[in-house]
C-alpha cells in the first residue's frame, strides 16, 4: 500500500496525540498549512518537509516517499540499485 505524503503527515501526528495547531507551532507554519498538506491540497515546501520529519523524528525519504517493504516490489531490479 502506497501511503501519501498527506496520509503520512496525519497518521504521524494522529500517532503522537497532537492536534493541527500542536504540530503547526512546532513546525512554525500556521494550522491551516497543515489542514492543507493533510488533505493533500497542498504540498509542503522543502525547509517545511524538512522541519516536519525533524519534529516526528523520522528520516525525509519516509514521510515523503513510497516506503516499500521489499526491494523485489519494483520490477527493474538494476535500476533500483542504480539510484
């Protein structure tokens, strides 16, 4: 299952018991920035994405990115290794 950025940022903070403002505050955008990246109508900008996994305590790539279990989920195995 492919979670979204937006799915990931609500999941995170559900997780943490924090509310909209809780997490703007520490983040320092406004509440309704993170209404918006939560909905998936806006996306956050780098130094916010940035701040954002420093605040949950997670690497970039995992809030960002597609998280696949295994590597074998992506057909051009060479490719994969490549990047």
């Amino acid at each position: 299952y492919k979670m979204d950025l937006h799915e990931r940022i609500r999941q995170l903070r559900l997780e943490r018991k924090w509310s909209q403002v809780e997490l703007a505050e520490k983040v320092g955008v406004h509440q309704k920035q993170i209404s918006a990246y939560e909905r998936g109508a806006n996306n956050p900008s780098t130094d916010v994405l940035l701040k954002l996994a420093k605040v949950f305590d997670v690497t970039a790539d995992y809030l960002a990115a597609y998280e696949s279990k295994s590597k074998t989920d992506f057909k051009d195995r060479q490719l994969l290794d490549y990047f």
